[in-house]
C-alpha cells in the first residue's frame, strides 16, 4: 500500500461517502475477494482504511488476507471486557503468528463503565444498552481518524446482509468494505483449510458465531449458525453495523 494513502488525514479531498461507494462496486464489481481487499488498500477513493475485527469464528480468512497484503494494515479489536478467555487467547495467537504489527485494542472508557454499568450486569437487563457501551461507542471513536473499515459480513449470513455489496456507505460517515460479501460458508472453511489456520477453540464445541460470553450459546445441529447469539430475545445485530437506528443494506442506509 502506498504510504501517502495509509497515513492520509482522515476526509481529505474525497468525494461524498455514497458516490464513493458506488463508484467503487462499479469499478470492482466482479473481482475475487482477494482482489477487492488489495484494491481498497491501494484505491484512493477509499481512503485510510482499517480492519475491524471480533477474532471470531471465521476471523482468521480476513486477519491472513491482510497480513499476505500488507501486515501493517490497521486493526482494530473491540475487547468489551465480556469476551470468552479462548477468545483474548486466539487475538494473541493469530497477532503473533500472522505477523500483524499494528492490531489496536479498543475498550470503552472507564468512567463510561463506571457511569453506566459498575456492578456489569446491563446486559441481561438491556443488552443494546450494553452493546452501545462496549462496542458500538469504543469503535466509533476508533474510527474517527479512519475514511473505510473491513468486515467480514457475509450474504450467505441472511437478514440485513443477505443484499451486501463490496462497499457501502455507512451513512454520510465512511465507507464499509466486505471483501467475502459473495463467499458462502464452504468457501470460509475451504480457505482455512487450504492454508492450515488454527480455528478459534470454541468452534468444535458448537460455537459457529462467537460473541461475549454472556450473550453468547451453543448451537444445535440444524440450527442458524448465529442461532447462538442472543438467543431467546429480538435481537440479531450488536449495534456496530446500524447507524440512526437503521441497519445498513447493499450500499445505502435502509428504514
């Protein structure tokens, strides 16, 4: 990646976020996943760019990606202070191994904390609350020296993302890249497989989709693989990808 575009001051000269966004699925449309994420490293109507990532489940396709493209990419990992120890285990392992040399722990602010969930109960009484606190507001302010961040949402994963593009604009804010937008889940197994990466430890315990541990549940055979997420209440997102209380649909913001 060009140095000039990895240390660009966030907003300068860039078009409108949404024309961006359309602009850059016309141009990338029909590349590989590889492709589109090389592209956004590289292409100037993207902007400073990082990779925002849970070390999750399938984490590790995108964390190699990147550190085959340019290990010194940003990355951001939102640690709520809820997560399962497996998982602070494997964000050491997966830095240390794939070499990544800037990967920025975000937490919330302790006075934050302290004002609003001190004994660290909010979750069971209001869990978007306590999603807004830990993840939504830490990575926002993450984000503010950034024009566009990676995900690693899927179609396949159904609901908001079942229309996903390659990029799209998070309101008027930056832009959002989703390099396996079009991957189906044997593609995620296959490219772990083909390249031997080590697997978060709780997938072979029956845990497809990996959150924090008090909202996160086993998942039975032949159920949704997100099915574990907070699970027995109306809730699907953690906030990260909604902005003004709408989730974010193939590009554009959706009522």
């Amino acid at each position: 990646m060009r140095p000039e575009t990895a240390h660009r001051p966030s907003g300068t000269g860039l078009n409108p976020v949404a024309e961006r966004a359309a602009a850059l699925n016309a141009r990338y449309r029909h590349h590989g996943a590889i492709a589109v994420l090389r592209h956004a490293m590289e292409d100037p109507e993207v902007g400073r760019l990082a990779l925002v990532s849970s070390f999750g489940a399938e984490s590790v396709v995108l964390l190699h990606m990147v550190a085959v493209t340019d290990r010194h990419l940003p990355v951001l990992f939102i640690d709520t202070e809820m997560l399962f120890a497996e998982t602070l285990a494997y964000q050491l392992e997966l830095t240390e191994r794939l070499r990544l040399t800037d990967v920025r722990v975000i937490r919330a602010r302790q006075e934050d904390i302290t004002a609003r969930d001190k004994d660290g109960l909010l979750h069971r009484v209001d869990p978007d609350a306590c999603c807004t606190l830990r993840k939504t507001e830490p990575l926002q302010r993450a984000l503010l020296d950034f024009d566009a961040w990676i995900t690693g949402r899927k179609r396949y994963q159904g609901g908001a993302r079942a229309a996903l593009e390659f990029f799209e604009a998070e309101g008027d804010l930056r832009i959002k890249v989703n390099p396996l937008a079009h991957w189906t889940s044997r593609d995620v197994q296959d490219y772990i497989e083909e390249n031997r990466l080590p697997r978060h430890p709780l997938v072979a315990k029956g845990y497809p989709s990996i959150g924090c541990a008090p909202c996160t549940t086993r998942v039975n055979e032949g159920e949704d693989p997100r099915a574990g997420r907070w699970r027995n209440l109306d809730k699907t997102e953690c906030g990260i990808h909604i902005v003004d209380g709408r989730i974010l649909r193939g590009g554009s913001v959706a009522a």
